[in-house]
C-alpha cells in the first residue's frame, strides 16, 4: 500500500482548533493536545451553562418579585397565589422587571393581589 501524507490535513485540523482556544491561559492556546482539552471542555460547558441560565435567571426573578412584594407586606408564594386567584396573568420574568423598574406599578398589582387574598 503506498504511504499517504497527511501533514496539510492534520494541520488545518490542528490550527482551527488552536484558533477556537485563542486566548486562553499557557499551554491551553499553543499547544494541540491542551487546546483539544480545553476546547471540548468549553464546549461542553457552554452547552450545560446555556440550560443553566435559564435556571438561574428564574431564581433571580424570584428574588426580586419576593423583595418587591415583602415591601408591600406579603411574601412571594403568598404573593403569586393571591395573583392567581385575582386571575393576572403575569410571568416571573415580566413581574421582576415591574418590580425592578416601576415601583408604581408593582405596588398596584400588589393592590390587586390583596385585594384576592
């Protein structure tokens, strides 16, 4: 069989993925097996954390619709339920931007809930 040279191949291979990992500490950006490495572990985390924030996202809505209504003396689980009950239909993410942005507005909603607890 006669021998194949891959050298262009394997170089092209090799530099698209030390350019990917461009930047990153010591031997992590230069050499191919580091760069390798910490590419797939990139990627890899880039995938979970895209699920994550989403998660953490909520929390941090959470927190501020909880602070925002405890000002207006009701805790948050009290708080979604009386809003529930009142038939609004807001999400978490719109509900801490009110909170978040336009105290007037969210002391009305409050209102509203009170008024259904």
């Amino acid at each position: 069989m006669t021998r194949v040279k891959g050298g262009i191949v394997t170089r092209r291979r090799h530099k698209k993925i030390i350019k990917m990992v461009k930047g990153q500490y010591g031997t992590r950006g230069r050499l191919f097996r580091r760069s390798n490495e910490a590419m797939l572990k990139s990627l890899w985390f880039a995938y979970r954390d895209r699920r994550n924030r989403r998660r953490e996202l909520r929390a941090l809505w959470i927190v501020r619709i909880n602070a925002a209504a405890r000002m207006h003396g009701m805790s948050y689980s009290k708080f979604m339920y009386a809003l529930k009950q009142a038939n609004v239909i807001l999400d978490r993410k719109s509900l801490a931007d009110i909170a978040a942005r336009d105290p007037e507005t969210f002391r009305r909603i409050a209102e509203v809930a009170q008024g259904a607890a």
